[in-house]
C-alpha cells in the first residue's frame, strides 16, 4: 500500500545502522547500489546477456557515496567489455572510505581514469550514455562553481546521449526537490532501497526522467524498525476495495449524504455526488435548500435530492429537518457548493454538533471553520478535511506562500488541530493523521488544476467512507484514484481543455488500471 520515502538523513542513518546491527558494510552496499544501477541501466537500454558489449559509457564521480558507486558501476562495465571512461572531479587522495575503496578497486580493474579538470569537454563527445555520479541526496547549499560547470557539461552531453542519474540527479535537493540553482536533466534515475522525499516532489519532476527504485540489501526488519516520517502512496492501496460480488445491491454498496448547493453554487454537490457514484456508491443524495432543489435536480435524474425548509440558504433549522434523516446515510460531505451567506456558520456549527456520520469537509465548510476555529476540535477522528493551500493558510492563519515552502508540517499540523485526517492538495498531494506516516502522492496532474475537481475528490472521499474505510487509507486511496483519473485524462486532453466531469466519469476506469498495476 506504501512505499518508505525517506530523508537524505533517515536513509544515511539506514546505512549507518545496517553496519552497527547487521554488520553490512558500507562496501557491500555500494557494490550492491552499482549492480542494481547495472541492471537498470540495461533493462531501459535493452541490453540483454547475449548483447554485444558495445556501448561507450562516461560515469562522472563526486567524492561523496554516489561517486563510489559510479565508480564501483565504472568496473562492471569495464569488465563487461564496453568503452568506459571515469571522471573523477577530485584527487584520488581525496576518496575516504568505501569510496576511496571502490576507486583502489577499479583502478585494480583497469578502469581508465581521468580527473574531470584535466579534461577539455570538447573531447567528450561521442558517448552513449553518461552517469551522473557527481552529488547525492545530502546537499544542501546551492552548487560550487565547479560542481554547476559538471552540472551544465553533463546536461550538454546528454542532449545526445542516455543520461543514468545515481540516487538522484546532481544538483536536486533530496530534501525538496529543487535545484540548486541547476540539477542534471536525467533520462533514468535509479534510486536505491527506497525514493527520497525530494524525488517525490513535484519540483525534481522535470529533472527526474523515468525513476527506478531498486533495493540495495538494507535489511527488511531495520527498515520496519526505523520507519520513515513519510511514505509514498502505491497502487497496492487498491486492494482495499474488492470487486464486487453477485449479491451486491444498491443498499449495501454505501449511501453518501452531499450538504451543500447554496444560490448560484449549483454544480458543484452534483460534482461530488456523481463523484460518489462513478466510485461505486449505490446511492448518493444531496441535502440542499428547498429553493434551489430543482435546479440541483435538473442535470442528473440518478442523484436524489433531499430539500430542506425554504429558501436558498443555509439555516439552522435545516438541521432539525436533516437529522431525522442522517441514519439512511453511511457517510456525508459537507461544504460543496454550501456558501457562506447568512445563517451558514449556525448550520454548520449545529451540523457538528449533532451529527455522527464518518464526513468529508470541503470547500466553504473549510472556510466557515477558518472563521470559526474553535469549531476545529469538534471535527473528529473519523472525518476528513481537503484543504487546498489557500483554504490551509487560512486555517492555520498564514500565507500561501508559508504553506507551500512548509507542506508537509502544514498538513500534519491541521491534522493535530481537528484530531481529523488532513489531505492538503496540489501536486503531490499529502494526507497526514495526527500520528503515523505523512503519505505523499505519485501524482503531479496538471489536468486536475481545474475548479470542481475538489468536488470530484471529496465524493470518492464520502464514497470510501461510505464503504467503510476509516478515514486515513480512505484518504490515502481517494487521492491516488483521483490521481490516477487526472494521468488517463492527461492522454486524451494534453493540453488541458478536460472539464471536472470528465474527471468522475474516468474513475472506473482509473480503478480498473490501478488494480492492473497490482495484478502485474
């Protein structure tokens, strides 16, 4: 279901612990890390055993651990008889430890050396694939003048040939993602044991090419014991929900209550309801003011409407008229489409103060509780709430720009607020409960960037609750279902021009490849 995303600290201290407690040496997870790259780096060119060895390869090595394992990768090609040539970017004295052994090592091997600025670039021509082993994922300040001269010379080079970045492309933060202030463009990136959080964010994306996680030996027991702050959301996560069986019927496959459509705010219930539906609910009924219940009615025959007391806004008494109804319901969304006018803040101050059902808060529901923030507590364990960053800043009462250098901390946060599960959205959406993993998403879909699409996730939200999922791995699925919705619809519209309906209608489809990607 998850997939660790570590920090460059936690996987150094991974590292460190497998030699304290397992005894693996620094050494032999190098010489793990360059054969994992070997394999890589062979299956994406599709070089197989018989295959001629024929292939000119430039490796540029730091002197930190990823030039120990472009150095240890340099031998192995070596042996395998293509055309190899090492850059070293320091004197060979300047090589400590495992590094320092990996270089005696091919040095033994025949590898031909030489130091990077020794060399004119213009000899450098001619290669087919060059690997960057110049930085790891520990950096932190921005690129020395020589380290950004590699940077541009490998970017150069690669314009013509297969680029293989080690770890990480050279120049990223593997605590962010950016670049500082420039990263190698890489075709492959093969990272080892596990992806580190900046690879996950949507800013390394550009630089990331195809990522490939190969394990290096880190012993399975050590990882579990030292679990990472942050894992990835994967396509196993499907495996909550099963297909369903001859004896299902609409009353069992969940009932999701929508609250919200206030004057000239429509669609978007409707969103969330056919939302609901395209994920499977059964039955999906919006509660609205009686005022505006015929034009919620008039696009979709299929979604029930429940109109209470009379007008086009929110009141309390709406209320009284919804809670004889609320145990028809397994699940609710409140605050698509539900306004701030008037009386709105009352109703949903009696909402929470009445209802019990598992709730998706979205949208202006977010907006009357950043106005009301003593109503944060009451929101409770089984809910979830869907900020985007501007609703966030206004629930934690900073700037955008504050919660979008700070997500994760943000996100986590609102979730230690409300005691509920936060699902701060953008690319890479999060989803953080007050304790346990933060889960990033895989997915940066510009084809999501459209209003209404928020609607669309909180009714695949109310639908997994609906189904029974407690809140986190419900959010954790429903954010990487729509995910996944946003990548099918990036194929037919790859320009955007996708309408937030669309992103509904894919969702069985969208399932139906995620449960692929597992049964594969």
């Amino acid at each position: 279901m998850f997939a660790p995303l570590p920090t460059p600290h936690e996987m150094a201290d991974w590292d460190r612990l497998s030699a304290r407690d397992f005894g693996i040496m620094p050494e032999m997870l190098m010489e793990n890390a360059s054969r994992a790259a070997l394999q890589a780096l062979f299956d994406a060119l599709g070089v197989k055993a018989h295959s001629p060895a024929n292939k000119r390869v430039l490796l540029l090595a730091g002197p930190g651990n990823n030039g120990g394992d472009a150095t240890a990768l340099s031998r192995h090609l070596h042996d395998l008889g293509h055309e190899v040539l090492l850059l070293h970017t320091r004197p060979r004295q300047d090589y400590k430890n495992e590094a320092a052994y990996h270089l005696e090592l091919a040095l033994k091997a025949g590898v031909p050396t030489r130091l990077a600025t020794d060399l004119d670039a213009r000899d450098l021509g001619g290669y087919d694939v060059v690997v960057d082993g110049l930085l790891g994922t520990g950096l932190s300040g921005e690129l020395r003048p020589d380290m950004l001269n590699l940077v541009r010379l490998t970017n150069d080079l690669g314009r013509k040939a297969f680029v293989l970045a080690l770890d990480i492309p050279s120049g990223l933060s593997g605590f962010t993602g950016r670049p500082l202030p420039e990263a190698v463009r890489a075709n492959l990136t093969v990272t080892f044991e596990a992806a580190k959080i900046g690879i996950a964010q949507p800013e390394a994306a550009p630089y990331i090419g195809r990522l490939d996680v190969r394990p290096i030996g880190i012993p399975r027991a050590l990882r579990k014991a030292h679990a990472p702050a942050h894992v990835l959301m994967t396509a196993g996560l499907t495996d909550l929900i099963e297909k369903p069986g001859p004896g299902l019927h609409k009353g069992t496959a969940g009932h999701v209550l929508i609250i919200g459509g206030s004057a000239g705010l429509t669609g978007a219930p409707m969103l969330a309801a056919v939302a609901a539906m395209r994920a499977g609910a059964g039955l999906a009924t919006i509660a609205c003011p009686a005022d505006i219940a015929d034009a919620v009615k008039a696009s979709r025959p299929e979604v029930m409407i429940l109109p209470l007391d009379s007008g086009t806004e929110w009141t309390p008494n709406m209320m009284a008229a919804l809670e004889p109804e609320l145990a028809r319901f397994d699940a609710a969304v409140v605050g698509p489409g539900l306004g701030r006018a008037g009386d709105t803040a009352n109703f949903l101050r009696a909402w929470l103060s009445t209802a019990t059902l598992p709730t998706v808060y979205d949208a202006d529901a977010l907006n009357l509780l950043a106005s009301q923030k003593e109503l944060l507590k009451k929101i409770g364990e089984s809910a979830i709430v869907t900020p985007h960053p501007g609703e966030m800043a206004r629930l934690l009462d900073l700037d955008i720009a504050e919660v979008q250098a700070r997500r994760s901390e943000c996100c986590r946060r609102l979730a230690e607020n409300t005691g509920a599960v936060s699902v701060l959205k953008g690319a890479a959406s999060l989803v953080a409960s007050a304790n346990g993993p933060r889960a990033v998403s895989p997915y940066c879909e510009p084809n999501l960037a459209v209003a209404g699409s928020g609607d669309v996730l909180s009714g695949i939200l109310g639908r997994l609750l609906a189904g029974g999922l407690d809140a986190y791995h419900a959010a954790c699925l429903g954010v990487l279902w729509h995910g996944q919705a946003g990548s099918i619809l990036a194929r037919d519209f790859p320009y955007r021009g996708n309408m937030p309906l669309e992103i509904a209608h894919v969702l069985p489809q969208a399932i139906k490849e995620l449960k692929g990607h597992v049964q594969r």
